[in-house]
C-alpha cells in the first residue's frame, strides 16, 4: 500500500467514524433529552412550547448536543469531498457547499432551543408573563422546525451528489452507492413535494424515507469504518473515465 492509498484509507476510515458518530449522538440526544421538546419529532407546536417551558436543564444540553453533531457533520461532509473530489471536482465542490450550507440551517437548531432556555429561565421573559413566555417558545419551536427541513432538503441532495460520485468512481459497492442516490433523493424530493401535496406529509411515507435515509448513511459510514474504500475499482474506473 503506497504512501496515497494509505491516506485516502485513513480518510475513509475517519469519515465512517464521524458519521456513525453522528448517527449515535443524534439518536441519544432523541432519546435523552429531546423527548417533548423538540419540534422535530413532534407536529405538536402548542404542546412542545408548553414542555419548553419545563425543560430549562434539558433545553441547554440539546443546544450543546447540536452543536457537537454541527461540528461533526462539518467533518462529514469534509471527509467525503475528500474521498470523491478526484472523480468530478465541480460535483464534489458543490455538494460540499451544499452540504456545509445544510449543517449550518440544521445546527440554528442549537440556537433556538437555547433561546428558548432563556425564554423559560431567564427572569425577565418571566415577567412577561406566561401567554408571552408561550409565544416565544412557540417561536423557537416554529424557527427549529423550518430550518432543520430545508437543511435536511439540502443535506439529501448533497448527499445525492456523493453517492453518485461513489457509484461512478466504484470506492463502494454499486449497492450501497445507488441506494444511497435512491434514499437521498427519496427524502428530498419528498419534503419539497409534500408542501404541495399533503397527502405525501403521511406518517407512513415519513417513516419509508426516514428509515431508507438511515439505512443509507449507516451502511456507508460502516463500510467505509470497516473495509475502508476499493481503491483497485476507483483505479480502474478512473481509467475508464479518462481521469
């Protein structure tokens, strides 16, 4: 193995690090402690407003778990430009800017729900009153919900790009790379369209491209942890590609 190929080896390996470690740190602050207060596993704002107001504690370590997975799928995205910017610069360069774009949107989400822990801690939106105090929850909740889906809009298709580049270049299996378009795609188009067809908003196509997305990222940041990337294949194809 020369000095390039282990590099781009350890680059793999890393990028499957953060984005399992994405993946697990998402789902502990899920089960920890954004249950009841966080807009996006709930379509409930009145409710998730009141519970904001409960949670000071709960609210401060959400804002600080986001910002963790913030900077974390900032390394992500990073990793997987690295790994594919070779096969098309253009399309890895725009992914990437994509990507980073849809982080930041995503990790406002940190902001809001510490906004909404002064709302419910601090003194002075206390004196307000409680109708206030609600309105202002609602207002972070509302903010969390709206960017955390655009962000995720453009996360997909960024991700869309990636897999693509993946499945022409061959650093994965075909099967991982073109479920990764399918699901990516899935997911995106299928927020933006259902603003204009709400029979799309079901909770069964919510959980189908939920579940596929997931099954998406987690097998290609194990296999990249694991088996790291083909680096005969991507030879050969970037061969074929005239690269």
């Amino acid at each position: 193995m020369n000095h390039s190929t282990h590099g781009l080896q350890s680059i793999a390996k890393s990028t499957g690090l953060t984005i399992l470690a994405s993946i697990g740190i998402g789902l502990i602050g899920a089960i920890t402690v954004a249950q009841g207060i966080d807009i996006n596993l709930t379509a409930d704002v009145e409710s998730t407003a009141a519970n904001m107001l409960e949670a000071e504690k709960a609210l401060h370590a959400k804002a600080y778990l986001g910002g963790l997975v913030f900077c974390i799928e900032a390394l992500v995205a990073a990793g997987l430009f690295l790994l594919v910017q070779r096969y098309n610069v253009m399309l890895a360069l725009a992914s990437l800017i994509v990507h980073i774009s849809a982080t930041v949107l995503m990790g406002l989400g940190a902001v809001f729900a510490m906004n909404a822990a002064q709302v419910a801690g601090n003194e002075a939106y206390i004196a307000l009153g409680h109708d206030s105090q609600l309105l202002l929850a609602s207002l972070q909740a509302t903010s969390d919900y709206t960017s955390f889906h655009l962000g995720l809009v453009l996360a997909s298709f960024a991700k869309a790009g990636f897999f693509y580049l993946f499945l022409k270049s061959g650093l994965i299996p075909r099967l991982i790379a073109g479920w990764g378009i399918f699901a990516s795609l899935f997911v995106g188009i299928t927020i933006v369209a259902r603003d204009f067809m709400p029979l799309l908003g079901s909770g069964t196509i919510t959980a189908a491209f939920l579940a596929s997305n997931l099954i998406a990222i987690l097998a290609l940041g194990v296999y990249l942890v694991m088996r790291g990337v083909r680096v005969k294949g991507a030879i050969e194809n970037r061969v074929g590609m005239g690269v």
